[in-house]
C-alpha cells in the first residue's frame, strides 16, 4: 500500500505549468514538516518534502495558497531518476490526490477547505429576529 498524510506550511508559492498536449494544470510545491523535539527538549528540524498535484486541485492550490500556509496532504510517494552531467538523480515526490487548508490565510479570499474536488460555497442562514451574529471570538473552544 502506498499511502501518506503529511500536515505542514508551504516554502514557496505553488509553481503551475500546463501540459503541452493535454493542458492540464500541474502545481509544484514543497512543505516543511517539523520533527518535533528530542527528549531533551532540543529540536529535531524538519522535513522539506516536494508535493505535485494536478488539474482542478492544481489550478485551486495556485490561487488560495501561498508561503507560510498550513496544508494537509494526502496522497501517495513516487520515486524516480534522470542523467544530469553524467550522473544519475533520485528523486522522490509526493503526489497528493487531496490539499486541504488548515488555516485562514490572506493570499486572496481567505477560504479554508479541501481541494480534491470543488464545492458550492456554503448559504449563510439569515440571523432570525432577536438573535445577533457570532463570531469565532465568541465560541468558547
């Protein structure tokens, strides 16, 4: 089985090119994923791995996420190889068949959700008469 879940904060912005034949969106990117602390309480660092996702859930990744946000990923590891100066290269990629926000960023429409596949923003209830709006601030947990 291959299958991974990963929750960290993008490096970079999302890099989208197009297929040339097929003119399918492909979104480039890499989080940093922190290691946690050792049991002396020193820092462990973090993993920096590259994550690829394609069409729709590409093209949504290129306009709601940027630098610094924080994502979970699922998805699967594909490792490949190419010659570069005579010598070969290993890579190792995770091709994520799901992006979803973990938090509020303010890149363009401050929108959390997930991004395998999109759906309808949800209606905002009318406050009845005699109630009045809550906010974040004013649940307790």
């Amino acid at each position: 089985m291959n299958s991974v879940s990963l929750i960290g904060r993008l490096t970079r912005d999302p890099e989208v090119r197009y297929g040339a034949a097929s003119q399918t969106a492909v979104a480039r990117f890499s989080i940093a994923i922190d290691r946690g602390r050792d049991r002396d309480g020193n820092d462990r660092g973090a993993d920096y791995p590259n994550i690829v996702c394609f069409g729709k859930t590409a093209e949504l990744v290129e306009k709601y996420l940027g630098k610094g946000r924080l994502v979970g990923i699922t998805g699967r590891i594909q490792t490949g190889s190419y010659e570069k100066d005579g010598k070969k290269v290993y890579t190792t990629e995770v091709l994520a068949d799901r992006v979803e926000f973990l938090d509020r960023g303010d890149r363009t429409d401050s929108q959390q959700g997930s991004f395998s596949t999109p759906a309808p923003a949800p209606s905002m209830p009318s406050v009845p008469e005699g109630f009045s709006q809550l906010t974040d601030d004013d649940i307790p947990f």
